[in-house]
C-alpha cells in the first residue's frame, strides 16, 4: 500500500509517507533539488504522466468523480466533482524536489480568473511522490513567474 504526503499552505503536512513494514510513515529521503521540463521530452512525459494518474487516485479514493481534459487545451488537466463542489486541477510533475516548473500562459490566466481552479505539483514524482496543493490565489501569491521563452511571428510588411 502507498501512501502520499500532501503540502497546501494551510496544511503543511496531511497524509504519510510509504509505509514501511512497521507502519512507520516517515518521510523516505528525497532526491536532489531539480525542475520540472529539464529533462528530455520522453522522461519529462513519464514524469507528468505519473503526476496526472497520482491526482486522479487521490481523488476517485475521495470520493470525486474525475474526467480528463488535457486534450481541451483548457488551461487545466482534470475537471473534478463531488455533489456540488468541482475543482479545474492543473497538475504538475517534477522528477525531483524543487517547486519548478514550466506553465503555460493560459494556465496563469486560469490561476488568476479562475474560482475553481486548483494546481496540484507532484515533486519526486517517480519515486516517492509528495503532493503540494495550492489554489489559484496561493500559486500567484507564493510562486515567482519568469519569462523563459517568447513566441516570435514575423510582422506583415506595413
């Protein structure tokens, strides 16, 4: 059986670690500090790919029910619902410890406008998963964006 640590900012710790046969729920060790998006494209869809499949459990075992719309381009990767409740989660999958990651303009937007929208960051995604949840409000309040890339079109000649 797995169990996962989740992180929010008004939770810090809810949940354990991967028990060990003792029942002990310790925290395993962490790999060294590294990004999401750093790696090459095959790892780097490995990586979200466990993320995604590890928020969809931790929901459907909550009770949710959880569609997919990453094909939507939406700005979010699950629509998530529970009687009255829904949720528009963005997930992001890091292969190591570090909050980083690539996000995409309209997914900011979707922080920003967005009531229901939920980023959920999957550190250590492909060892010893550690969930962290934050709001729309929480990701601008507490995460640093950089411009790391642009989108150049060549202008029609006036």
């Amino acid at each position: 059986k797995r169990w996962f640590f989740i992180k929010s900012a008004q939770n810090k710790i809810a949940g354990g670690g991967k028990g060990d046969e003792n029942g002990s729920n310790e925290a395993s060790p962490q790999p060294a500090p590294s990004g999401a998006g750093f790696g090459n494209p095959e790892e780097n869809k490995e990586v979200e790919k466990a993320a995604i499949a590890i928020v969809k459990k931790k929901y459907k075992f909550d009770g949710w029910t959880v569609k997919s719309v990453e094909r939507d381009k939406c700005g979010y990767d699950l629509e998530c619902h529970k009687g009255e409740t829904t949720e528009n989660i963005e997930v992001k999958g890091v292969r190591g410890s570090e909050q980083s990651f690539f996000i995409t303009a309209r997914e900011v937007q979707q922080a920003q406008t967005n009531p229901k929208f939920v980023l959920f960051l999957v550190t250590s995604a492909l060892t010893s998963p550690v969930l962290s949840r934050y709001s729309g409000p929480e990701f601008v309040r507490r995460f640093e964006l950089k411009v790391v890339q642009y989108r150049a079109a060549l202008r029609p000649d006036k």
